[in-house]
C-alpha cells in the first residue's frame, strides 16, 4: 500500500503562530525566519536551550489556556527537578506525562519514589513507556545518591531486585517480583536462583501444611516458579538444560500426587506431565514422551483429569500419520468433559482428522457439530472456521453449490478475518482487490471545541504524542454517553490520535468496537485499521532487500501493533520484535549498527535489521511469504520439521496442523493484514494483486522432495 495521504498539518500550523516579544528567545533564533514568522511550536523548541529563555517563554501568552497549563508544567519539569509536581496537579490529563517524566528528570529520591509509587498504578502498557533497562538505570541513579535509610527501604519495595545489588535479604512477598526484574534485566541465573528459592520453601511448606488449601497454594507457586525457570532456560536457548531441570519438577508433582490423590492436586501433576511431554517431542525426544505419557494414563486413569495427556498423545499420533488413533484418543478426551474452549478444540480435531483419513463425509458432520457447539459457545472465530471447511469439505464431496453458499456466508459476515478473505479470494476477487480511495480526514469536527483543536495542533507539533493520548482521552470521558457511540465522533478521535502516530492506541480502541463501526471505519478511511508508518525508511530498505513494503507492515502490525518500544517476555525488541543476538547477524548487510538491545526500539536501527532478517528468511525457503512468515514467529528449524511431518500438497491444510497455535494464528493474520495491504495498492491491477496474494500459499516442490506429487 502506498499511503500519499495529504496531511491536515496545515490546519495545525494555522493556529499555531504567536508572536516572540522575548529578548533572549528571540537572540536563540538561528535561521533565517524573523521572530514574528516563528510558530509557537518552534518557539517551544528554542525555550527548551535553557532554563532563563524558557522561564521568559513561559511567561508569555500561549495560543490556549492548556497550553499555558503545559508550558507551566513542562518548566517545572526543566527548570525545578526536585519539586513533586504531583501535589498541585491542574489537569489530570497531565498526570501520566508528570510521572514519566518525573521519573527521568528528578534528582531527589523522595519526590522519585512518590512518582513511582503512581507509576506502579499505571496500566501495563502505560508502564511500558519507559522500558525495563532505562527503568533500571534510572533507580540505579537515584540509589547511588540515597543517604535516607527509610527512602531507600521505600525504593527498594518498589524495585525489589535491587535488594540482592544491596546484599539485603528480598522479603518472601517480593520474590517473584524481583526474579521478574533480574529477567528483564537478562541476569537468568540470578532470577533462576530466587525460583528455587521459592521451589524449595513451598516444598518445605507442603510438608508441614495442615489444610489443602494451603497446600494448593504452594503446588501453585512451586508450578509458577518451575515455569519461569523452564522459560528462562528457553530465552537463553538452553532447551536441554531446561528439559533436565523440568524433570525433576515433574517428578515431585507425580509423587506428590500418587502419595494423595486428592482432586485438587491433580492438576499440577497433568500439567507437568503434557508440559514435559510437548517440551520433549518438540526437541526430539519422542519415545520418551510417549513413554511418560503411557505411564501417566496407566497410573492416574480415574484418580486424576487427563483431557489433555489424551489430547497429546492424540497429536502424536496425528503427525505419525495414525489418524483412526487420532480421533479415538480425542475422543477419550472429551469423555473426560474438559472444559468448553478444550471441547471445542477436541471437536475441530476428531473433525479434521476424518478430513486426513479421507473420510469426508464424516469430516463434514464433525465441522457442523463443531460450528454449532462454536455458536453455542459464542465463539465466533471458531464458528466461521468451521463454516470455511464445511465449504471445502463440501467442494471434495462434489457439492459445488453447498460449499459455494458456505464460502460467500463466511465472505460476508466475517469479512475481517482470514478466513473472510480467503473466502473472498475463492469466491469474489472483484471484492477482495477493488481499489479504495484513501480519503483525508475531516478538517474539522464539532465535537472537539476549537480551543481543544488548537492544544491538540500544537501537542503534535511539538512532538507530545502521548499528552496528545491523555488530552484525547480526557475529552472522550468528558462525552456523553449517546455521542460516544456515534460512529463519526468515534472516527474524529481516532483521526487525532492517528495524527499523532498513536497507532497502538488507535488499534486497541477500534479493536473493543462493534463488528459493524469496524466495517464502517475501514469502509471510510482503511488506513486507521493499517497504517504504514516510517514510510520513508521501509521505502529505503525495499529495493534493497527485495521485500513488500505491504508484507514488512503485514508482519509490523502482528509484531508489536506499531509500538516502536514493544518488548516482549521472550527478549525481543522494537516494532519487528527482534532478538538482540538475531539483529546482530545483519548489522553489516543493512548497514546499520547497535550496541545495547535498547537502541532496538530506534525504528531506523531495527526497520532495516528486520527486513534483512526476512530477507535471509524467505530465501531459505525459496520465495515463500508464508514459511517466512512462519519462521520468523517460531523459527526456521520448526518450520523445517513441520514440512517433513505435516505438508501433504494442501497449503491450507498445512497452516491448519501448524503444531504452535500462535504460529498458527500468526501465519493466518499476516494473510489477512496483506490482503488489506494490498487491497489499498494505487499501482497494482487487480491481476496483480490476485496473483501476489496467492504466492503467499505457495511451497516451493523442492523444499519437501518426499512429499509433493509435483
């Protein structure tokens, strides 16, 4: 898609000029622009030099009363780090930036720990605007200078980690949390350390509790902690490591349980065992899988819940091509009346399996039992995927205008979702690929007041993207209830926000609306839903690499939903969610070089990094978007395996038996974001777009020499 949207900055600029009556402001101004010609954003940037042109900037008139509040706060910020400006808050949209900011800028502990004592109140992703390692570096800072004994106990509470650096003992109710931290902060064994810590005193606890209940609740730390050990072994790529440590966990929650089978303990002891079951067939380690969990159903059958050691054993024999054993096994596990989303999955898989033992008859009675349970259940996603098969089901059983009436249902009411645009792609090709012209948003809108328009022109023009964010927010709460639901209210919100590069925000909000406001904002103006932001540097990079602009979005809104500081549990960084040690493999190819993982949120440090990688990846698999889609969320030797176990010819059927569910769902998304991508493609003709749209499903013979009849 080539977004050439003519920006609405010209309507901000118009409001953003004031005079410059200031001596020293005025004496700053470098270029050629007379004072008077200067807008009050660039007069902004000249009062940040320092804190005498900014107290003088300060005291000068600003083109809205909010905007005066701004400059106050934004001075007392610069100019008076110690103050808490937290005490005297004027506008309760300011509070979120006073907290971030405080944390940067103050130097006195005190008001530092009052900031962080807010800041620990901040939604998850609120908190996430300052990343772990400069959160580190940060208390780091403030601790060196602490002389305050009390303070310093406060900020350690707070920062829990930071009692280890200080040879103190971490109180038991902040272990966990500290453990967490030394995981961000990528110090593993220090964090494996507090996990078994925790591993042992539960045990210890086990053994001298007197009531079940506070025997679960030690089952369950132990189970927690066992998990993060495994998980930071999994980070490091020390699997085997992590396998051999899993062991011993599993090993104590099987003789637990046997030593008192009460129900209530069961389930840590099935969980460890499909745990360590997966971890070991994942890595090759099949036989003794199996082994574990024959073991497992001989001893626990009627004493314990055991869904999902059927369900795993059932995978098992699925991928070793037993399809008949397949389905008995899930069939034994819905005996165990699982839980209604394990049903449902149970159901897909006993259905799919008679698709794999061509009994296709039998495959299409267990779609509709699955889609009615689906409808049932109100899961919708799950009751379209089983309408989608049900029309290939029909098409193998030669019931063209069965499968046809299957197909356009899904088209049409659920035409958001992968299978929608599948469907679309098999059914109507004139809907899938017609071009939509890209509107510019409303100049204007009522429901905003001119003189929230003009502070919400000059937060962006000074680069306040997230006071822009609270200010939006703030005007939102203040609507009524009738005019929150209007659909063009909702869209002039959402064109400020885009405005202001919120695109993060922008997806989460459209996300929680109706089905039908969705169709309605991407029928009025698409790039809301898929925006292509840093235009200029994924340009730069496309000829280089060889790489769809359109497929490098497709995977950036999966990623990290265009929030250029995302990081996730598994280590990875920035808009494309690169692993350090990944990125650093490309640094000469791109052309561009980092340090410290940090510099990966930069979006020209980790844009062309990525791309490379995608690059490295779609030629190991000789072309394919699809393997390199899949590689990139779970890695190149998975995807490998899974051709040699899983590819019978069926491209579609193959993202299906996709083992990883997130793999899975990730394959199918990027599809569907590129649909949209290149839906909106000005250049391409409707030939073009079919025709790149279908390489996506497209294996390469020669990547499964023993499997294509090709």
């Amino acid at each position: 898609m080539r977004f050439y949207l003519v920006s609405i900055a010209c309507i901000f600029i118009l409001s953003c000029q004031s005079k410059m009556p200031n001596r020293e402001i005025a004496s700053e101004v470098k270029t050629s622009k007379s004072v008077e010609d200067k807008t009050w954003a660039e007069q902004y940037f000249v009062a940040q030099k320092s804190c005498k042109i900014f107290k003088s900037f300060r005291d000068q008139k600003a083109p809205s009363p909010d905007l005066e509040i701004v400059v106050k706060t934004k001075y007392k910020m610069k100019c008076a780090s110690g103050e808490n400006l937290l005490a005297n808050l004027e506008q309760s949209w300011l509070k979120k930036d006073i907290i971030l900011n405080g944390l940067r800028t103050t130097r006195n502990a005190q008001a530092f720990a009052a900031y962080y004592r807010e800041f620990l109140n901040l939604s998850f992703q609120d908190r996430n605007k300052i990343e772990f390692l400069e959160r580190t570096k940060l208390f780091q800072k403030i601790l060196k200078n602490v002389t305050n004994v009390k303070i310093r106990n406060e900020l350690l509470w707070m920062f829990p980690a930071f009692y280890g650096d200080y040879k103190i003992p971490i109180p038991k109710e902040k272990r966990f949390e500290a453990a967490y931290e030394y995981r961000m902060q990528r110090r593993f064994s220090e964090a494996r350390k507090i996990y078994n810590e925790i591993i042992q005193e539960n045990k210890k606890t086990i053994s001298e509790a007197k009531k079940t209940f506070e025997t679960v609740r030690a089952l369950e730390n132990i189970s927690r902690a066992s998990d993060f050990v495994r998980n930071t072994y999994r980070i490091e790529e020390k699997k085997q490591l992590g396998i051999k440590n899993y062991k011993k966990d599993y090993l104590f929650f099987k003789n637990f349980f046997f030593k008192k089978p009460k129900a209530q303990y069961a389930k840590y002891y099935t969980d460890a065992v499909v745990q360590l079951a997966r971890d070991l067939w994942t890595e090759g380690q099949l036989e003794e899988a199996k082994k574990i969990l024959q073991d497992t159903v001989a001893k626990a059958s009627g004493k314990a819940p055991l869904d999902q050691v059927y369900w795993v054993q059932g995978r098992i024999r699925q991928e070793a091509k037993d399809y008949k054993g397949a389905i008995e096994l899930f069939q034994k596990a819905l005996g165990e009346k699982p839980e209604k989303s394990f049903e449902l999955k149970l159901l897909w898989l006993i259905a799919w399996n008679f698709n794999k033992n061509a009994q296709y008859k039998e495959s299409l009675d267990g779609l509709r039992e699955f889609s009615e349970k689906a409808d049932q259940y109100q899961d919708k996603f799950g009751y379209y995927k089983g309408l989608f098969w049900q029309g290939l089901m029909s098409q193998k059983l030669h019931k063209k205008d069965s499968a046809k009436d299957f197909l356009q249902k899904v088209a049409k009411e659920f035409p958001m979702s992968y299978y929608g645009r599948l469907a679309l792609l098999k059914t109507d090709t004139d809907e899938l690929t017609k071009n939509t012209q890209l509107k510019n948003f409303p100049q204007d809108s009522d429901i905003i007041d001119a003189n929230s328009r003009t502070t919400i022109q000059n937060l962006i023009a000074i680069r306040e993207f997230d006071l822009v964010s609270e200010y939006l927010i703030n005007l939102w709460r203040k609507l009524e209830k009738d005019n929150r639901k209007q659909i063009e209210n909702r869209i002039a919100f959402l064109a400020w926000s885009y405005h202001a590069q919120l695109y993060k925000e922008n997806l989460q909000f459209i996300e929680i609306l109706s089905d039908d406001d969705k169709k309605e904002i991407l029928k009025k103006y698409p790039q809301l839903l898929f925006p292509e932001p840093y235009l200029d540097i994924t340009s730069q990079y496309e000829t280089k690499f060889n790489m769809p602009r359109e497929f490098v979005y497709s995977l950036m809104r999966q990623e990290s939903l265009f929030d250029k500081n995302a990081r996730s549990q598994a280590d990875a960084f920035g808009l494309l969610q690169l692993l350090p040690k990944n990125a650093k493999k490309y640094m000469k190819e791109a052309g561009v070089y980092f340090t410290k993982p940090e510099e990966l949120y930069k979006p020209d440090v980790i844009i062309p990094l990525g791309m490379a990688h995608l690059k490295h990846l779609r030629e190991i698999f000789r072309g394919s978007l699809l393997l390199a889609a899949a590689s990139y969320n779970a890695g190149v030797n998975p995807v490998k395996g899974w051709l040699i176990s899983r590819y019978q010819d069926d491209v579609l059927e193959f993202i299906e038996d996709i083992p990883y569910l997130e793999t899975e769902y990730y394959a199918k998304l990027i599809f569907r974001n590129l649909s949209y991508y290149l839906q909106f493609h000005p250049e391409l003709t409707k030939e073009q777009k079919i025709q790149l749209l279908e390489s996506y499903f497209i294996i390469d013979p020669q990547l499964t020499p023993n499997k294509s009849k090709s």
